[in-house]
C-alpha cells in the first residue's frame, strides 16, 4: 500500500511503525474471509482491509477521529484472525492499537459511552473492587434482560449483569504473594504465575489447579509480591499511559524475581493476558529505562500448556475418556500462535479431542467487547455454541476465562480451563464445573474398558 506521511509525521515512532505495516499491506482481502465481523455484516468497512483504509486516511491526514471511524474501529473484536491468514504479514494488532490510542486522544465519546469504559477501566484489573462489584451484579442478574432489551447503553449494563456469575466464587487457597514449594524429591525449577485480575476473581481454581499440576512435576511457583494487571484491558480501550505504567510495574516485579532466586519462565493461564505480556518489549520498546528488561520479560511469558507441553508430568491417574470440544482462544492461536500443545496434552491425558468447526471464528468475548457491542458478542457467541454442539462433546476445553464466560452464557455443556482438566487427570480434585455427572460418566468409561 502506498503512503504519503511527511518527515515530521514519520519523527513520532507510533507514526512511523504503523506507516511501516501499512506499507505492507496488498489489499488481497484474503482477511475478509476469516474476519467474524466481516462474516456477520457483510460491511467492507468492518473487515481489517476496510478498517486498515480507514485509520491509514486517519493518520496519514493527521485528522481527529470522527464518528465514523469510531463505529467501526470499535466493532473491531481484535481477534487478530486475519494476522493469521495475511499472506504479506500485516502486524495489525499493533496498527489497531495505535489507532485507539489516536481515538482516545482525539474523539470525545458520547457522556453514556465515557461512563462505561471508564468504570470498567476503574472496576475489573483490580480484583479488590471487582470482587465488590460483583456482589451488586449478582443481585442485580435478574434484571439483565429487561436491561438488554430497552437497548441504548442500558443494553451495556444489561449485557454486564448477564455475565455476572449466578454466585460469588470462592476465594483462592493459593492467595498471593508467596512462594509455593515444588512436591518432588528432586526440584526441576522455578516458575512464577501470573495471578491476573478478574480471571482469580471469576475462578480462583484456574490458578489453584495449575499450581498443584506444577507443583507435582517439580517446579517451585512464585506469586510476586507487587504484580497486577497485565494492562491488556485498558490498552484495547487506547488507554495508553495506563497500559504502560501496567507494564512497567510488571516488568519490574519480575525481574525482580528474575534477578533475584531466578525464573525459568512466567506462566500465564490467561491467553488474553500473554499475548499482551509478549508483547511488552515492543510497547515499551521507546523507553530507555525499560525497553530491555521489557524484552526480557516477553522472552520469559510462556502460556502454561505451551511451558507444560515440554514438562514430564508422568502417568495420568484418571483415564476419563471423555470426549473434549478444544475452543482455541483467539489470542491462543492467533495472538501467541499456540495451537497444536493444549490438544497433545489433553489428548495424552486421556481425554478424546475434537477441533470446533469454524475454530478460527472469536466467540465474542474478546476483553470487554461483548459488553461494550453486546450485540455483535451475541451473534458470535450463538454461532460458536452451534458449532461447539456440533461435536457433542461432553465437555469443553479452552485456555482464556473470558471465552469461559462467554461461552458459558450460551450452553449446558460444562467448560473447564485445560489446567484443570490436566491437574484432574494427573491427580488433582475433579473441576467444579464437571461436578458428579462427569464423574459418573469417566466411571462408566472406565468399566467399559
């Protein structure tokens, strides 16, 4: 694609880098072809090569963002589906983030609009006050669909209260900071997990379940003192400066420990989470103070399949057989490229897996989208329940608490984090979720052989 950016544009290294990607773009539309807002609307301007015309006259005309724009860059689910198919290697994440970041400094939102992303800014990567809020949520569940349905930003909260949980979960046993001691004789290593902030909230026995699995295969597992949200939640709103200062209190919590007993990785059970982590080094990358402990940083985060799939974690002591519908996250496999390790764990722990039709297509969750364009979240998520009931499994595996949430809104079939599933099978409690009737049916599999 051809630019005109002037010199003094191409001075700003926001300016330049996305003039770079941009510069690479072919205009193919082979991104239309798997883009889930593209594949609903049917509207060119809500594909990535219709958004990717729209912020290039944006920047290049070094104009504030208007409405328009607005409309479409926000349907952006940033599900990162069409960095997988570009065939000329279009980074659009990054070129997406900066034109939020330029919409957040140039367009003034509607009051309704401002509220909204300003108390989801305030409320959920603090686990503190999410955990009050969701107090008041879950009282209020009830009301969600007389909310939705008078539509307008009622339809927002509507769309907030339905994904509340119909109780509040249980605090965590493994309440950080501290250090949690490998169970072997002889230690393999020392790992430290991010805690996250609403997934601890929403399903404390994520973390809980991962760190028995690690514990039990040798390795030693830190919660640091200091860390916090990992800053995905706020970039994706282009709250720039507070995703940085995220960052960079991560960073520094990190190599902390890095520098200090040492770490052989940072494991993350949130796939939303790593692949903003991974990424670290490049948006901290113009800071002199950070952009190299930041690198290292991303060099160490690993998602906890992609760390396990290279760990002994011996015979498993459950032979469930249960059949397994694997919903890869978008930013699983198409954020941090992650798709063949939860399946060839899962698959070696004895549970029978099938890939999802239309596996490639978000299921609507995407951060605080299917709040923020309940219905777009909606129609995705319909989509994906029919295709995941297509399998008839008897249950579902994914590796981001918010497909979870997601996902779960719209299906019987229980869903469990792939550290669970693993942790039960190498002999750790059965998940919640499963309850007796998994139970009942790895017993029945079992006696047949």
């Amino acid at each position: 694609m051809q630019t005109n950016f002037t010199p003094e544009q191409l001075r700003d290294a926001h300016v330049a880098e996305s003039e770079k990607i941009l510069r690479k773009c072919v205009h193919c539309g082979f991104c239309t072809a798997t883009c889930p807002t593209f594949a609903l609307l049917g509207d060119e301007l809500d594909s990535p090569r219709g958004r990717i015309y729209l912020i290039k006259d944006m920047l290049e005309n070094d104009r504030p963002a208007d409405a328009r724009i607005v409309k479409h860059i926000d349907r952006c689910l940033s599900c990162l589906s069409c960095m997988t198919t570009c065939p000329s290697g279009v980074h659009y994440m990054h070129l997406v983030d900066h034109a939020r970041v330029h919409i957040e400094k140039t367009y003034r939102r509607t009051l309704a609009d401002r509220l909204i992303r300003g108390m989801l800014a305030m409320v959920l990567p603090y686990p503190r006050r999410f955990r009050l809020a969701l107090v008041g949520a879950t009282l209020g569940r009830p009301l969600a669909g007389v909310f939705k349905a008078m539509g307008g930003p009622l339809a927002r909260l509507g769309a907030m209260l339905e994904l509340a949980p119909a109780k509040a979960p249980t605090r965590s046993r493994f309440e950080g900071p501290g250090t949690f001691a490998a169970q072997t004789m002889h230690r393999k290593g020392r790992v430290a997990l991010l805690s996250g902030c609403a997934q601890p909230v929403l399903a404390p026995s994520i973390n809980e379940a991962t760190i028995r699995l690690l514990r039990r295969a040798g390795y030693d597992v830190v919660l640091p003192k200091g860390e916090g949200c990992c800053g995905a939640l706020v970039h994706h709103m282009g709250r720039e400066e507070a995703a940085l200062d995220n960052a960079r209190r991560n960073v520094d919590v990190w190599t902390r420990e890095a520098d200090g007993d040492g770490l052989d990785a940072i494991l993350i059970t949130a796939s939303g989470c790593g692949t903003t982590i991974k990424d670290y080094g490049f948006m901290l990358r113009e800071d002199p103070l950070y952009a190299e402990k930041a690198a290292r940083v991303s060099a160490l985060a690993r998602d906890v399949t992609e760390f396990l799939a290279g760990v002994e974690l011996g015979t498993p002591q459950r032979s469930a057989a249960l059949t397994v519908a694997y919903h890869s996250a978008c930013s699983m496999q198409h954020g941090q490229k992650i798709t063949r390790q939860p399946k060839d764990l899962l698959k070696a722990a004895g549970f029978v897996v099938k890939d999802v039709p239309e596996g490639h297509l978000c299921c609507g969750s995407a951060g605080t989208y299917n709040i923020l364009q309940p219905e777009i979240a909606t129609r995705l998520r319909d989509r994906k329940v029919a295709n995941i009931e297509k399998t008839r499994p008897d249950l579902i595996a994914t590796g981001n608490i918010g497909c979870m949430t997601q996902i779960g809104q719209g299906t019987r079939i229980p869903i469990v984090h792939t550290a669970e599933l693993l942790d039960w099978a190498y002999g750790g409690p059965v998940p919640e979720a499963l309850g007796e009737s998994a139970m009942a049916a790895a017993q029945e599999s079992a006696a047949n052989g």
